[in-house]
C-alpha cells in the first residue's frame, strides 16, 4: 500500500491491515518509476474529487440562502423534505419523501409510505394519510423536524398539508407548494408559500428555484421508483394468490422453481407437478388459472 506520506504507528497500523486482508501488507510512501506515477495519479484524482465536492457544497449552500430569502424566513433551513404520490390508474398507490440538507440529498432519511384504505386515484386523501403518519411519528419523537416541508401538487396538495398541520398542532415547519405550469416545463413553476392566496413566482435562473426543482425531481423519481417496485410485486403474486390450494409456501415454491411469474406462465402441466408440493391436479389447476 502506498501513502503520500509516512504515517505515525505504520507497523501497528500494517499488523491491523494485514490481519484484515488475511495477508501480509505493507506500507510506502517513498517509491519510484511506475508506483510513482500511481501515487500521482491517485494524488490528483483525489484533489479533483475534493475540489469538485467544495464547489457543490459551496452551490448548495448559495441555493439555501436564496431559498431562506424567497421564503422571507429569518434563518436559513437546514433540511427539507418533499412529498409526492405515485400510482398507475389508483393502483398500488406509494408516497415518497426525501430529504435534503447542505449536503444534499440524505438518502438514509428517505422514507416511502404504502397508501392503504383511499380510493383509487385519490391523490389528495394518499397525501394526508402519508403526511399523517409522518408528522405523527416526528411528534412521537421519531425523525428530525424539517425547516421547510415542499408538497408536490399545487394548491390542492398544499391546503391538504395545511389541515394535517392544523390537525397535528403543527406552526414551526414551512410550507411550500409546487405547481407545474401549463406547459409543464421546468422554470414554469408557480410557488405557494404556507397558503394558496400567497404565490410566488421564481425567475428561472433562480439558485432558490433550483433546489425546489431538484428536491421535487428527486421525491418524483423516488416515489416512481417505490410504485413501481410495490406494482410489480403485487402482479407477480396476485395471480397465485386466486387460485385455490396455492398458498403462501407453494407460491413462493413456484417462483422460486421457475424464476418468477413469466417463468410460471410458461411451464407446462408436466413441468408444474414437478414443482415440490404440487399435485398433477394441481398442476392442471394453476396451468388452467394462468391459461383460461
């Protein structure tokens, strides 16, 4: 291993490496022809990697402070969180929400919903109920308090967030509304701040407006991501799940045996009833389940 530097405690630290490589390692810091030009390398791609992460630092931290003065708030946030609905037609209906700070995205904080009990397509009452329990854990202690909470959806999505708030007690958290524009296209956005009778309209160049387009791209894709993944899922065992005799245990058999539901689809009787636990008439079954 090679260092830029000699490092204080470099045999204590070579027994320590080597014991968890399973082998001898050793430590240099003064080398010449090809592990020289090795060092260099590493050397500079390190200080671009550096370099690179204090300019996006530096941007994130311009686009906060532009946000803290498009909200008119009196300190700048700390943290932000956005919430979006993803279904196809009602179905399999996710909420995500993540969570930027001046490091940017903190994925370790997102956190998905799965809406259960609303009707299908109901985006407004999938909203409540996944900013319900959200805000509802925060009040147990459970997460940390976001300075600005951006709701994607516009004003409907936005006076739906206020009820949970006034529900919850809630008044310390800022909220933001964001509407598309007619065309839909980035820089269009109209901002509602905390009510829809307070609008505000960014320039597109706007630092402030960047952060509430990344933010609400991201929740957007990782609700998308959610919906589909939760989507799939019900598809592949939904199908298993109506026909009598096939349980929990043979459906996972069956999957697990032929890869997955197309590979089912595809099998034979034959093929079918050599599955452990499936009968020839059961086999017969779920070949005429999956065939009509």
């Amino acid at each position: 291993m090679i260092t830029t530097h000699p490092l204080p405690d470099s045999a204590l630290l070579q027994d320590a490496l080597s014991a968890h490589a399973g082998k001898r390692v050793r430590l240099a810091h003064q080398v010449r022809g090809h592990r020289a030009q090795w060092l260099q390398l590493a050397q500079t791609n390190a200080e671009q990697q550096l370099a690179s992460q204090l300019a996006n630092q530096q941007q994130l931290a311009k686009r906060f402070a532009a946000l803290r003065d498009a909200l008119d708030m009196p300190d700048t946030p700390q943290r932000l969180e956005c919430f979006d609905i993803s279904h196809s037609h009602g179905e399999a209906t996710v909420a995500s929400c993540v969570v930027f700070d001046h490091q940017g995205p903190v994925r370790s904080d997102y956190r998905r919903f799965n809406i259960e009990g609303v009707a299908a397509g109901d985006d407004y009452a999938a909203m409540r109920q996944a900013l319900t329990r959200r805000f509802k854990r925060l009040q147990d202690g459970e997460g940390k308090r976001p300075d600005v909470l951006v709701v994607d959806g516009g004003k409907g999505q936005l006076n739906m967030a206020r009820e949970v708030f006034t529900e919850l007690g809630i008044t310390d958290i800022r909220l933001l509304g964001v509407a598309k524009g007619t065309t839909r296209k980035a820089g269009l956005e109209t901002l509602f701040i905390e009510t829809v009778e307070c609008s505000l309209a960014l320039d597109g160049a706007s630092p402030a407006l960047h952060l509430i387009q990344h933010i609400r791209d991201e929740s957007h894709r990782f609700a998308i991501t959610g919906h589909r993944t939760r989507r799939d899922k019900a598809r592949r065992t939904s199908t298993l799940q109506d026909i009598p005799g096939v349980g929990p245990k043979r459906r996972r058999e069956l999957l697990r045996y032929f890869g997955g539901l197309q590979g089912v689809r595809k099998a034979s009787r034959q093929d079918l009833a050599k599955v452990p636990g499936i009968s020839a008439s059961l086999a017969e079954a779920i070949h005429q389940a999956l065939h009509g």
